[in-house]
C-alpha cells in the first residue's frame, strides 16, 4: 500500500456540505446520463401533453382560436411538468435507500443533509430540461414569447428554482413511504389537483365560485401568473412576490421534515 | 476501559417492535486482532454492527470505538471505521472507479488522491479490468469486493464486516478471508459477522457466540472448539457395503475412549461414517490403514462442527428444536 494521506481538513459546516452535496450530485447526474429513460417524464411527456391539450380540448376552449390557447396553455403547462418532474426524485431516493447505497453514505463522516441536498442539485438539470422542451417544442407548434430574451431568461430561471422548492414534497415522501411506487402514488394525489386545480388550463373567471376559491389559495396559481406575465402578458410583480413567499414556504417547512424522516429511516 | 481495546460496548438493547434484536450485548475487541461474531441469522448479529458503525442508536448501552463514544461523537467515529454491510452498498449505475472516485471526493480527498486511492484498491482487489464498467456487469463476488474497498478508501482504523463471504463460492470466499489477513496485517483491527465456525475460525482472534441477542459464549477458537467438540472425520466409500469395515478402521486409528458412527443426522447424505478427533495426525495413520484394508472412498474431509452442533454443545439445544 502507498503512504498517501487522507487529507481531512477540519473545516466543517455549509462549506463542506456544499462540496459533498456537490459530488453525491455528480452521482446522480451519472446515473441519469446512463438510464436516459428515466428523462422521459421532462422531455418527451410534456410535448405529449401540450400536443394533446393543444390539439384536442384547445378548439373547444377557446373557440377553436388553438393558436391563442397555445400561448394561454404553456406557461401553465410548464409548471405542471415542473410540479410532476419533482416526482421522480423521491422515488430514486426511496430506491436507493432499500437498496443499501444511503447506509454507506451514513456511515461516512458527511453531513447527513449531503445526499438528499445533493440529489435535489443534480434535478436543476431535469427541470433545465423541462424548460428547454416546452419552449423548443413550443415554439414549433407557434407558440412566441411576447417579451423579451431577458424575461424569457426570467421565467425559466424561476420555473427552475420553484423545481428545486417544489421536489422537497417529494423528498419528504419518498423517505416516508414504503416502497418507490407509493411514493408516485401520493405525489400523484397531490400533484394533480393542485394542477389541474389551477389556471393552467382555462382562466380562472369561467370556474364555479367554490372551484375558484381553491385556485386562489393553489401555489400553482401564482406561479403560473408570473411566467405568463414574464413570456407573454401580463403582471409579474404581485404573483412574482406570492410565488416567492410560497417557495420560501415549502423549503422551510419540507426541508426539515424531509431531514427529519431521513435521519429516522434506519 | 483499557487502552488496547479497539471495540467496546456494554449493555447493548435495540428493540424493533416485538422483536428484541439486542438483548445485553457487551463486545470488546483488542487493537490488531479480528473478532468473529457467531450466530445464526436473527441473532443480532447485524444490529449490533449498525450500532458500532453509527447507522443506528441502542435503546440502552454505551459503546466505543478507539476510545471515542459511538453515540456522543458518532461523526468523529465515522472517521475511523469501514462498514461493509451484508448486502453490497455499491451503485449498480457508477463504475468500479466511480463509486470509489465517489467515496474519496465525500472523504474530502481531493480528485487527483481519490482517483489514485481508487485505482489501488481497484488493483489490489483484481478489478483494474472492470474499473470502467458500471457495477450492475458485476458478478456477485466482484460487487462484494468493490464494496470492501469502498469500505477501505479512507484507511480506517476499524473494519466492521458484516457477513462479508455469505453467498460466494469456495474459492472467492479463501480470496476474501486473504484480504481480511492483510488488513490486519498492516494495521487495522476487524470486526465481522459469519454463520460459519469454520471462517471463525480461519480468521478471528477471538470468537464471539451470540443468540437471540445475548453474548453466550466468548473465547479463543481453540478455547471454543475444545468446548463444543473440535473436529468431526467422515469418511465415505465408494461402495457402500464397505461401510463396516470403514467404521472398524475408523475405530482402530480414533483416540481411545471415542467410536465411530454412521451418519445419521438428518439432512446428511447416507453411506458416510465419522468419528471424533483432536487433530489432523489422525489422517497419518488412516490413509495407510485404508490402502491395507482396499477401500476406496468417494470423501475424506475433516469438518468443524457446523453452526447447529456449535449451538447443540453451548446451549443444549440445537436451532432445529427452537422451530418446533
């Protein structure tokens, strides 16, 4: 055996924690170029979606005016598929725990956060994706942003950060349930009414009174304002500062039990 | 608490809804030595070892590893031990070089050191022509011994091996049992878990016997073979009416007082006799006796007494009864 030293420098804290988190991302970033499958829920999916949507109810929506249901549509639609792109990550997560590979994490002197953080970084690149789709495939179909570059650069930029907010639901589960395909299961319970719930697919003013009052209080709801407000018209301000106090929201509540349900998994 | 002892734990106690996995476990382990931990499967054997290895709290119990308290300062021991779990931790999607490359990064070795800690032990393992391929093309005995060198990356001080052969054949389980030897050899103490008396045996200093999460027995491998029965001579021939005259040579070259006998046991193939020994020299005087007599046989082994006889002798009751 060489005389090399393990370096181990004392400097703990956030530091380390990132350059931890940062390789355990690079793991994940592997694993997804190896089984590009599994990209299929933020690139394929969601041109099916917005072909279907488009193609099929947006005659019927907007009074056959499918060009102008395009341009309604894709906001939403992109952050349906960021809202769904999410649910994988817990059931990789919940994959990886019965399969062993997280006990040889913890039995390394890292901090216990490091996996989960660094599983939620590698997901930038899903939902990187997503975007990229959406506004490509968008695009060919007619779609056109009314903006501006640097509004566009906006609104995937926040898509993207409300992602990585978003996905720690999906943390949160995948450390409670038993097994990866309960983990779709519940997300999807969640996923889908808060969605559809929403005004992605039709404006909010054509809903029933009750219907109306949940789209209201929906997180969905305000991020799909302000990407639609940042793509094609609209305010940006008002749901732009709702959209952040709800991200700010979700990390401060499932960031912790999502933690917590880690560290009481054996 | 002496200096010298590597592992240390008292009164262990973890329950896990009905079933008490550790019942009052004390373990120790001296610095350099191998310490086998006996039992069957559901003994406790594997909670004892997430214990020490920090993946899991005691209900009730203290335990060190070199010196420093596994549940007050359990980052700093993680520093000093290697786990290999029973079932191989390794990520089927990374290569050989990836998930050690992984393992030193998370080890804050910087690339350039993790990638050379990686290829040594890739090397010193055999897997230097795998290194490139993603672990799932892996054979199950190449997929342990990554995991084992996953568990040395950061040299620790104390291995912890937690049935490191189960599921290999023969030949991978010597080439195993090697790499246990040279770790101690260069410094390291090991802790491991078996079914097997006979791989006890082979490596460990000391042996510790657990059942139903209690210590029952704590000895040399010697002191433990003398007090459950040493080594069992069974001789088969190839023609099965010779049998006689297998048990009156048996007899002939057997110390006084001991006879032997047909096997019976349950599960055991018929047509085989054995009789007790104390050690191998017996095998001087049977091969001439059996060559005079012209019997050919089919086996001629000395066997250890296997986990069930281990029991039988400790407790007085063997494994199969408790089904009952």
């Amino acid at each position: 055996m060489s005389t090399l030293a393990v370096a181990r420098p004392a400097g703990g804290g956030v530091l380390a924690l990132g350059r931890h988190a940062f390789a355990l991302a690079k793991r994940s970033l592997i694993k997804t170029i190896r089984t590009p499958e599994a990209l299929i829920d933020v690139t394929i999916q969601p041109v099916i979606f917005l072909l279907l949507f488009t193609y099929l109810f947006g005659g019927a929506i907007f009074d056959g005016n499918r060009g102008l249901y395009l341009q309604f549509l894709l906001p939403g639609m992109l952050a349906q598929s960021l809202a769904m792109g999410g649910v994988a990550l817990g059931q990789n997560l919940n994959a990886d725990i019965e399969k062993g590979v997280f006990d040889r994490f913890r039995s390394l002197p890292i901090s216990r956060a490091a996996p989960l953080v660094g599983a939620v970084m590698a997901d930038v690149v899903r939902y990187l994706s997503v975007c990229v789709v959406m506004l490509g495939f968008g695009t060919i179909m007619g779609f056109r942003v009314q903006t501006g570059f640097v509004p566009a650069l906006g609104a995937v930029a926040l898509s993207i950060a409300f992602g990585l907010c978003f996905c720690w639901i999906s943390v949160w589960v995948g450390m409670l349930a038993r097994t990866s395909g309960a983990v779709q299961g519940i997300m999807f319970l969640l996923v889908l009414p808060l969605t559809f719930g929403s005004n992605v697919y039709v404006p909010t003013d054509t809903l029933p009174g009750f219907v109306q009052g949940f789209v209201a209080v929906n997180p969905i709801t305000p991020l799909v304002a302000t990407i639609r407000g940042l793509l094609v018209e609209g305010p940006v301000a008002g749901p732009l500062t709702t959209t952040l106090i709800w991200m700010a929201g979700l990390l401060a509540v499932f960031v912790p039990l999502a933690l917590r349900a880690y560290n009481k998994r054996a | 608490m002496t200096e010298d002892l590597v592992v240390h734990a008292e009164g262990l106690r973890k329950r896990f809804g009905k079933t008490q996995a550790l019942d009052g476990v004390d373990l120790s382990m001296r610095r350099g030595t191998v310490l086998g931990v006996l039992g069957p499967n559901g003994a406790g054997k594997t909670t004892a070892v997430r214990v020490l290895a920090t993946l899991l709290r005691p209900d009730e119990g203290r335990a060190f590893v070199a010196g420093v308290d596994v549940l007050k300062n359990p980052q700093q021991v993680r520093r000093l031990v290697g786990l290999t779990g029973q079932y191989a931790s390794v990520d089927e999607d990374l290569t050989g070089v990836q998930n050690l490359v992984l393992i030193g990064r998370l080890l804050d070795l910087s690339g350039r050191d993790a990638r050379r800690r990686a290829d040594e032990l890739l090397n010193w393992f055999d897997l230097s022509e795998a290194a490139q391929r993603p672990a799932k093309t892996y054979s199950g005995g190449m997929r342990r011994r990554l995991d084992l060198a996953a568990s040395l990356v950061g040299r620790p001080e104390v291995i912890f091996l937690d049935e490191p052969t189960t599921g290999l054949d023969p030949a991978k389980r010597e080439d195993m049992w090697g790499v246990v030897r040279t770790q101690v050899a260069s410094g390291a103490s090991v802790l491991l878990t078996t079914q097997y008396l006979e791989e006890a045996d082979a490596l460990a200093d000391e042996i510790v016997v657990v059942d139903h999460g209690r210590v029952i027995a704590h000895d040399t491998p010697d002191g433990l073979k003398r007090r459950v029965g040493g080594q069992t001579l069974r001789v088969r021939p190839s023609d099965a009416a010779r049998l006689p005259d297998v048990l009156r040579v048996l007899d002939l070259v057997a110390a006084a007082g001991t006879s032997a006998s047909i096997d019976e046991a349950a599960g055991s193939r018929p047509g085989a006799a054995s009789v007790p020994v104390t050690s191998d020299e017996v095998l001087d005087k049977l091969i001439p006796a059996l060559r005079a007599e012209r019997i050919e046989v089919t086996e001629l082994a000395l066997h250890l007494p296997s986990l069930d006889e281990v029991f039988h002798a400790l407790t007085g009751r063997t494994k199969a009864e408790e089904l009952v």
